[in-house]
C-alpha cells in the first residue's frame, strides 16, 4: 500500500508561485502570439490556475501523450492520444508540464510540435527533477526544482489516484 508522505508545497505555496510564473509569462509574451499547450492530465490544475495569473490574450488547447510503462518507470516510448485542436504555425507555443522528470517524453513532443513549424516553442513545468534526467532538456519556466522523490498532489498522481490533493506532497510505500 501507499501513503500520502510528507508535503513538499503547500496550497499558499503553490499560488504565490503561480502568480510570480503569470506576471512573468504575461511580460515576455506581450507581443507575441501565445497559444498554452496544456499537457493531460496532469498539467490540468497548474495550467488552470496559471491562466488565471496571465493578464495578456492568449489560446488555449490541450494534447494528451501516453507514455508507455508506468509513470515511475517511464521507458520513452511516446503517442499522441488526443492532439492540439488548432494549428501552431508562426505561433508562440508555450507547453505546460506537470512535471519534467527524464525528459523523455517532452524530448518527444517538442520534436513533435517543432515539424509544425510554430514561431518558438517554450516550456513552463510546475516541477523540475533534473536529478533523473535522461536527455539534457531545457525548462524556461519552473514552479519548483525537486530531489529525486515521487510526488503526488495539485495534478499529480499514482496509479490516477491523488490529483485533487490541494498540496504536493512525497508518495510513501510500505
Ligand atoms: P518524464 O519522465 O519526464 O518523461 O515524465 C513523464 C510523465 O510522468 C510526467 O509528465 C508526469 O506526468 C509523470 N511523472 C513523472 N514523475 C512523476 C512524479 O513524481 N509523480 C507523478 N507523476 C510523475
Ligand atoms: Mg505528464
């Protein structure tokens, strides 16, 4: 069995984050043409409540990618389940992870999304796990960098259980 382990950020945490990432990204896309690319499921309650920070237009859409083997060991193997509904090019897509953890499977949808040919393409992750790390990705927005734990809570879950934790907090087994 699982447990909810010991809380990493709170609710309060996460929204001053989110807020100093919405005036942020609100700066740096003033005059550019942002569409957010909300990745499923996770990213869901980190995107919503970031769009509520960013005070310029922007489009929203959704893709969802399934990563084969289970989210604790991901093994690279990538589909597009439910793609964008509207076209990038010469658009400023920004791609809202939950989290960035091997890298594998936002290595695969940049390279996805770049043969559309958008004008940029960046990525805002809620959490960054640089210490597992496969391919050497670059996050240009991140709520939070973490050690190497498995967390749950705000979006993210074991096993699709834990997303509506209102905190983030270290996944416990025994
Ligand atoms: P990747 O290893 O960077 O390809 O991450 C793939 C996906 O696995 C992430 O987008 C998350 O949805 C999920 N994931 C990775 N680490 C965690 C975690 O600690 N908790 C919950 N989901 C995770
Ligand atoms: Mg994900």
């Amino acid at each position: 069995m699982e447990k909810i382990g010991k809380i990493l950020f709170t609710k309060e945490d996460i929204e001053k984050r989110i807020k100093e990432l919405g005036e942020e990204i609100s700066l740096d896309y003033k005059d550019k043409d942002l569409i957010l690319a909300c990745v499923l499921k996770g990213a869901v309650y980190f995107t919503v409540d970031l769009t509520r920070n960013i005070k310029i237009p922007f489009i929203l859409d959704f893709i969802s990618i399934l990563s084969y083997g289970s989210s604790k060991n991901n093994q690279g193997i990538v589909r597009i389940t439910k793609d964008l509904d509207i076209n990038i090019l010469g658009k400023d897509v920004l791609i809202i992870e939950d989290i960035v953890d091997t890298g594998l499977t936002l290595s695969y949808l940049i390279r996805n999304l770049q043969t559309r040919n958008p004008r940029s393409i960046k990525v805002c992750t809620l959490l960054d796990c640089p210490g597992r790390r496969i391919i050497d990705i670059e996050v240009d927005y991140k709520g939070f960098e973490i050690p190497n734990y498995y967390v749950i809570g705000y979006g993210l879950d074991y096993k699709e259980k834990y997303r509506n934790l209102p905190f983030i907090a270290i996944l416990e087994e025994f």
